[in-house]
C-alpha cells in the first residue's frame, strides 16, 4: 500500500525537477534580432526606456538553473524590446533573484546593412 502513495509523490518530483530546466518563455517575432550590447556601444542610439523582467528562480524548494533563468530574463528584454520599437538592450547589472533590469534603444542601421 505504501508504494503506490509513493509512486505520485514520486512522479511529481521527477517532473518539477525536470521543469527546472526547461524553458517557460517564448521569443516573440522580431525578438531575435534584437541585440544586448555594452553600454559604450548606445552612444549613437535612441533611448526608449527601460524594463524589469522577472522569472522564477526557484520552483518550490528546487533552484532553477543559472543559465536557464537569465536566457528567460534576455528573452522577456528583448519581447519588450519589440513591443516598443527597439532593437538593442543593455543590462542594467546582473540578474538577481530572477529579476534584472534593462535600457531599451532603438540604434541606427550599421553602415552597409
């Protein structure tokens, strides 16, 4: 009788573990153009404004990966990027807690594109 209590409670934790790495963020069309660049490079660009993105860092008593968490943190940028007409992203700091900010730009074409 035992196992089969177990068995759920089992299932369970195999897929929130399995979800910790999985991505729960899709790229919105256009988002892949948009670039994170270092702030020296937005001199010549326009600034639109800035946004937070936030994801869960942590299911449960379960850490979510580093690189899973700041890949969904980029790709939420970057589809705010896009709802307002921006093509580049610079990162305010690092990602902290599943939170980071950033400063959105709209930046002139590089010559010959």
């Amino acid at each position: 009788m035992k196992s089969s209590v177990c068995l759920p409670a089992a299932v369970l934790l195999a897929g929130l573990l399995a979800s910790t790495g999985c991505t729960w963020v899709d790229p919105v069309p256009g988002a892949s153009r948009v670039t994170l660049v270092m702030p020296q490079h937005v001199g010549h660009c326009q600034p639109l404004g800035t946004t937070t993105s936030q994801v869960k860092a942590q299911v449960g008593p379960i850490h979510r990966s580093e690189s899973k968490v700041q890949e969904e943190l980029l790709t939420l940028a970057r589809n705010s990027a896009v709802e307002i007409g921006g093509d580049t992203l610079v990162a305010e700091g690092p990602p902290s807690q599943g939170t980071q900010r950033f400063r959105i730009y709209k930046c002139p074409p590089a010559p010959g594109t």
